[in-house]
C-alpha cells in the first residue's frame, strides 16, 4: 500500500503505484497517476489529468497540473522519470496540447512551465526560470535565475541561458544565451565537455558559431550559412546546427552580411 498520510487529500479516481509516498495536506485529483517510486511532500497539489513518471520527487508547495493563464481546466500534464519539482514550481497542465516533461530534470524553486510546454532530458533550470505557454527546451539546456522563454519559442539542446536573459525567438543549439533581448555569446564549451563531447566536436563548433554569429551574436550571417552548407565538411554537430537555424532558430535577426 502507498504510504499516504492521514492528513492528505486523495481522490479514489487518482491511479497511485504501491510504493509511492504522500505527505500531509497534499492533494491529489481524479485522473492522476502516479507511478512507482514517486514520492510527494507535503502541501503539494497535483491536479488535472497528470502523470508523474517513475521516481520524481515533489517538494513541498509545488502545483502541476493547474490550469493555464486562460483560466481553463481539464488539462493534460506528462512528467517522466527521476525529475526532482522543487518547492513552489507551477507546471501548467495542457488544453489544446499536453505539457511535457522529460526524464531526470531539475526543476528548482519557484520555476513556471506554460501550458503545453515541451521539456527534453536532462535539463537544469535555476530558481524561478519561466516557460511560456508551448515553449520547447531541448535536452541538456541549463537555464539561470529569473530567465525567460517566450511562448511558442523553441532553445536548441545543450544550450545555457544565462540569468535574467529573455528568450523571445527560437534559439539554437550548442549556444551561450545573454541579455535581454537574448544575444549570442558563443559555445557552451563547459557542458559540451560534460556531456562527452569531443574537443574536435567543440572545435569545429566554435568554429562556425565565429562565422556565424561574429562578435555581436545579435542575427545569423546569412551568406556564411550559406558558405558552410556548401562546403559539405560540417560534422554531425555543426550540421544539427545549420538545420536549426534553416528552421528558425535565430532567423528573426537574419543578417545577409558577408
């Protein structure tokens, strides 16, 4: 049997796995399922219809599930396996599509996850980051204090957005994030290394974001997107790159400049 405390709200409609932990006036509503090896603190609320993958850890004073800024209800929430939801994170369930986040992120203090926003793996985001309704996080972005993602707008994996930046156009892979409106800073050498990266890899990388992006980081240079495409020795890195940026990530500042 879970071990749910006397003190905590649990509706007989929620699905919860037979190991999984509850604490006092936490609250759980029909249509969650909480799989094995959750545990949830106390004062937690989890509503709409939300999944909770294996192992995720929910501290105290967290909502998922709730309603988005329209006001709507019913919506659909997926978190998948090992996130840790620190304490006062909101994550706003889906209407018209699911919020979803992936497996193994942490989620700190007072962060906000839009309606129907889309999180990879492995994903860092410092106290009180913000996820407008839809926004898309690759894998392996780490985002700083007090940073924002627009709503709609996608950050390319291994990315780090520093604090304070705002994100209000897609944003490409491999990338350092800065300021408001965000700028291009260069490589995100420190977690490239850290996921295995090659130096060759980092390199080359650098390499293009030079050509691409120059000192001021502010629009892609087109015709040295161009020049790179056509010299057909990108690696598999560089190319993930180029085909980001064909798809928009950085194109609102697009710079025909040589």
């Amino acid at each position: 049997m879970p071990r749910v405390s006397p003190h905590a709200i649990i509706d007989p409609a929620a699905e919860i796995a037979a190991d999984a932990v509850i604490g006092p006036f936490s609250y759980v509503g029909p249509g969650v399922r909480i799989e094995a090896g959750c545990v949830i603190d106390n004062n937690v609320t989890v509503v709409g219809r939300t999944t909770l993958g294996r192992g995720t850890r929910v501290f105290p004073l967290a909502v998922i599930g709730s309603a988005g800024a329209d006001g709507q209800v019913g919506g659909q929430c997926f978190l998948g396996e090992g996130n840790s939801i620190r304490e006062h994170v909101t994550i706003c369930g889906g209407v018209d599509r699911p919020t979803r986040i992936g497996n193994h992120n942490l989620i700190m203090i007072a962060c906000q996850i839009g309606a129907g926003a889309t999180v990879g793996n492995f994903g860092i985001f410092d106290n009180c980051t913000h996820l407008g309704d839809r926004a898309v996080v690759e894998d392996y972005v780490r985002m700083s204090g007090f940073a924002s993602v627009a709503a709609d707008v996608r950050v390319g994996a291994y990315s780090f957005v520093a604090g304070y930046a705002g994100v209000e156009h897609d944003a490409p892979p491999f990338a350092m994030l800065q300021g408001y409106p965000v700028r291009v800073r260069g490589v995100n050498s420190r977690n490239l290394k850290a996921c295995g990266f090659s130096e060759e890899d980092i390199h080359a990388l650098k390499s293009a974001f030079r050509e691409l992006f120059g000192s001021r980081g502010t629009g892609v240079n087109a015709r040295a997107l161009a020049r790179i495409e056509a010299g057909k020795k990108a690696t598999v890195h560089v190319g993930k790159l180029l085909a980001a940026l064909r798809a928009g990530a950085g194109e609102a500042q697009r710079s025909p400049d040589a």
